[in-house]
C-alpha cells in the first residue's frame, strides 16, 4: 500500500504520541500506575526562561518604580530653595477655621459689595501654592488643638492635646526651638491668647480646656521660662485672681502680676494700645489683652473700634515691634499671627460674620506681604488652615424640590451685625423685663423688639412666624436662630456646628522659597519647614522640656506626684 494510502490510525512506533500510548494500555492491563518523567526540550526551556526574566524585569521596574517615588516625595519635602544663611524672619499666619469655600463666599461678597468685576481676588488668591491634610491621631475630623500641635511640633497628636504627643510626653515647639536660638518671637490673635492655636507654641497641657494653667506657663512659668516676647490679644480672664471683676479663672493667681514680676509690660485697653504706636514704642516683652474673653467678631467691632484693636493694627504693631527689636542682632524674629474668630463664624453657621473676619485677614495679610516687601531682612510668610469649619457651601437647598443655582451675597451685605452680637441684645432686653416668654404678657413686646432687631441687625423684614416663634419659644439658642435666618437669606449651606475633614489651602509669600509646600501635603509637613527654614533644631527643645518638666511637678494633696502639664 502506499505511503498516501495507508490508514488514518495506522500505528506508528517511532511516534511520541505511540510511545505513551502503549504505556498507558500496559497500565490498564496491569493495574500499575505509570510513572513517566517527560523529557522537556530546548523549546520548553527557553520560554521558562523568557518568562522568568520576564517577571524578575517586571518586579524590578515597580521596586525601581517606588524608590523613585519615595525620592521624589523626599525632595519634594526638602529640595526647596535654601534658607538664608543668616538673619532671617518668618511669619506663620493661621487662618482659624477657613476651607476653601470661605474664600469663594468672601470673594463673590467683596465684589457684590464694591461692584468689582468678576475677575476681582482677594489678595489671599494671589498667593495659593498647596493644600493641607488636617486629620489627628484620633480622628479624620481634626480640632485646633491637634492641628496646631502639628505646626508646632511638626508631629501628629490626638484632639485637645495642646503640644503634647499621644503618650502625653511634651514636644518641643518651633517658637521654643527659635527662642532658644536667639530669635525673638511673638503671638498675635483675635481670641484668648490662652486658646488653642496660640497655646500650642508656647505651653504643653494634655488637655485645651486648662486654659488657668496655660496662661501661667506662658508668661513663663515653664520648663524653659519665659520664651515669648511680644502677645497681643484677649482672653484677659484667664489671668485674672478669681474673685475679682472678668476673672474666669478657678483660683486666686493673679498671672498679671506673675508677668510683671517675670519683666512683662502690660496693656489691657484701647488706649494702652494706642500708646503703642504701632510698634515704634513698644518694650518688650509685652502682654496685650484688650478683653475679657475674645475681641468682637469684625462685623460687630468695626462699630466699637475705640474700645478694641483690629488683626491688621495688632499685626502691624507686632512686625514693627519685633523688627525694631532685632534690629542689632543676629537672629531675627520668628511670629505666628491667628485670624481665630474664623472659626468661631463657623461654628455660629455666621455667614455674615465669615465673610468680615475673612476680609480682615486678608488685610492682615496684605501688611504682612507689604512688611517683607520693605524689610531689609529676608523673610518669608506662610499662611494656613488648621480645619475648615461649618461644612460650608456657598448654595443651600431650602425645599423638597430640584433647586435653583442661586447664592444672594447681598443678604450678607444687609447684616450690619453678627448672630453673636444679637443673641446678646436680645438677651440684655430679655432680662430688663419682669417677665418673657412666648405666652407672658409681655410677648407682644418681645415680637416687636424681634422685628426690629431682625431689621436693623440683618436686614430681615420677612421673617416668618416659624422663625419668630422658635426666638420666642427658645431665646437659649438665639445665637442660632438669628444665623440659620441669614443663612437662609443668603442661601448659604451648613453642613455642621462642628469642624470637617476638608482639606485647607496652604498660601505664601514667596511661592519659591515655600516651594516644598507646593502641592498637596500633611499639615505636619508644614511644621517641618518652619522649622527647617528657620534652621532650628525642635527635637533638642524636646529633649530639654522631657529633663526639666520633672522639676515642676507637684505632689497632690493624696502625695501623688502631678504632672507641670
């Protein structure tokens, strides 16, 4: 037969394919397993091969992948342009509570207001290089405390820690480090200067709360003494004995005096302050404290501006004043400056408020810029959030249907004055009164002073009978009442009375200088470069307040050993 007509299934020996075959029929007829050991050829090892430097190339490319990665996030956080090499001054601006959409409102306000074009910033705008991560060891939702202590220690901590690490061991602050330097340093607010964010670099407590404690450790009853030179702001019942007229405090130290005999010069009114000059005569060190508790939200202060200073004067007063001191040294001057009561419009869900506070820090840091700009001395400012406050949106839905893409800026410009300032009137009426309430005979009148105080404080002549019955019903939360009212107005949304997680703008001077805050960073990355710039070492500081804070403690009435902080 030939070869083309053979069988399709005619055996053939020489073939693999018969070889197994015939193996496989001997096991069945046997009942043994076969055991082969195939024989690979050089095709087979070839792609073994191929495909195992295949994989070891792969895994080479993501490990070379993430060390590049990792190198330039390292440079990113420390390749920025040198410091100077000698004097120097830095100015760390906190705006207290300001998201990004505070900038938005303030902006679309101001033009409303002034009949700006569209295209018209806020000085702030000209300056943005990066955001800030704010969570806290404790929570996504950061509070100031936490997030200060993340500026001036350059570490994370739980919320309320005030410079005080997790295992509540201090951390040493950049003010401190600079101090110890030979630089001098200052603090400038608008709130108590025991509050949190001023508090954090200057005083070590576990818990914010202890503002009696931190006023004592800040005029220099502390492990290192007295390290601040200049602090204007409120909060003057923290410092006051017990007893006596606007004191707050739960004992009888009178922590004005403490500062007097600790070499501090001491105003308390406008015209102390006036007495200043601005800064050209001031000596220092020096403590301000120009109320009781917080200096007024703007929108109301600008009406009593003979009774208490403005951030911008304050922060005028303390760049002239720290300059002039420095003058013949070294070292220059290392100053943090809060626009606090941000927040606190925040807090209030003050839309009217916002607005005013954001302005005047936005001229507060237009000083600052002007102020580096004609310094002899190279400095640099940066300026950013601990958190946003409020949720706020610059749109609220106000019912059940699809909205209108509506936001009436002017209602704000209506208000002549805060939700804070009014629940104070209403209450000051309230009392003057032999009786109140939504079903005394006096009600009548108390709706009449309502409809007047809604008119002439927020521009608010419709209000309805839901919203004049609950400040009837519930003066307690007038405070509320009269800023959900304007909110509604305005058609400004809030999301909370509390703090969010929305990441916050970082902005400076010189965007160069500040070139390794470009982009997106953790606000401890922000405390690094402080201290970096200003070429302090913060872990020394550390290790120095860990060895002396154990002098300062105290032994408990029981004999149990107190901690200083």
């Amino acid at each position: 037969m030939a070869r083309g007509e053979e069988p399709l299934l005619v055996q053939r020996p020489s073939s693999e394919h018969s070889s197994i075959a015939a193996e496989e029929e001997e096991a069945l007829l046997t009942g043994e397993r076969t055991t082969r050991n195939p024989k690979y050829g050089r095709a087979f090892w070839r792609e073994v091969g191929l495909f195992a430097w295949a994989t070891i190339a792969t895994a080479g490319i993501i490990i070379l992948a993430v060390v590049y990665q990792k190198q330039q996030q390292t440079a990113r956080r420390h390749d920025d342009t040198p410091a100077p090499s000698g004097k120097r001054n830095l100015i760390f601006m906190v705006s207290d509570g300001m998201g990004p959409t505070g900038l938005s409102l303030t902006r679309s306000f101001r033009q409303y207001e002034h009949g700006l074009p569209w295209g018209d910033k806020l000085v702030l705008d000209g300056h943005l290089i990066g955001q800030s991560r704010t969570r806290s060891t404790s929570s996504l939702v950061t509070d100031s405390a936490a997030g200060a202590t993340a500026f001036s220690c350059g570490l994370k901590s739980y919320n309320g820690a005030i410079s005080v690490l997790p295992d509540h061991s201090p951390c040493g602050t950049v003010l401190e480090a600079a101090k110890k330097a030979g630089y001098m340093t200052g603090l400038v607010v608008t709130t108590r200067i025991t509050d949190a964010t001023p508090a954090c670099f200057a005083a070590h407590v576990n818990m914010r709360e202890e503002e009696d404690r931190i006023a004592e450790q800040m005029v220099g009853y502390h492990p290192l003494g007295r390290v601040v030179d200049l602090m204007l702001g409120a909060g003057r019942c923290h410092f006051l004995p017990n007893g006596t007229r606007g004191s707050c405090r739960a004992d009888d130290k009178d922590v004005v005096t403490m500062a007097k005999e600790n070499g501090f010069n001491y105003v308390d009114s406008r015209a102390g302050f006036d007495g200043l000059k601005l800064g050209s005569a001031v000596e220092l060190p020096l403590l301000g404290l120009f109320a009781e508790y917080d200096i007024p939200f703007e929108i109301d202060r600008r009406f009593e501006d003979e009774t208490y200073p403005a951030l911008d004067e304050m922060t005028k007063t303390a760049m002239k004043a720290l300059a002039e001191a420095t003058r013949d040294n070294d070292k220059g001057f290392f100053l943090m400056i809060e626009g606090s009561r941000i927040d606190d419009a925040g807090h209030a869900n003050d839309p009217a408020a916002q607005v005013h506070e954001v302005l005047a820090y936005d001229k507060a840091f237009s000083s600052v810029l002007e102020f580096l700009e004609k310094n002899s001395v190279p400095g640099v400012m940066i300026s950013t959030s601990d958190h946003e406050t409020g949720g706020l949106s610059a749109a609220k839905q106000l019912h059940t249907t699809y909205p209108d893409y509506l936001w009436y800026p002017g209602a704000l410009g209506n208000a002549s004055h805060s939700s804070e300032h009014l629940a104070r009137q209403y209450f000051t009426h309230l009392r003057s009164l032999p009786q109140h309430g939504a079903h005394s005979s006096t009600s009548d009148d108390v709706r009449a002073y309502l409809t007047d105080l809604l008119a002439t404080g927020l521009g608010v002549h419709d209000a309805t009978s839901e919203e004049m019955q609950i400040l009837l019903n519930h003066p307690e939360i007038s405070f509320y009442t009269f800023a959900d009212i304007i909110s509604r107005r305005s058609q400004t949304g809030w999301s909370t009375h509390g703090h969010s997680a929305v990441d916050v703008n970082i902005y400076a001077s010189d965007a160069r200088a500040a070139k390794a805050l470009a982009g997106n960073h953790e606000n401890t990355e922000v405390g690094e470069f402080l201290a970096r710039w200003l070429d302090v070492d913060v872990g020394a500081v550390t290790k120095e307040l860990r060895e002396k804070g154990v002098a300062f403690d105290t032994v408990g009435e029981g004999g149990e050993r107190e901690s200083w902080m």
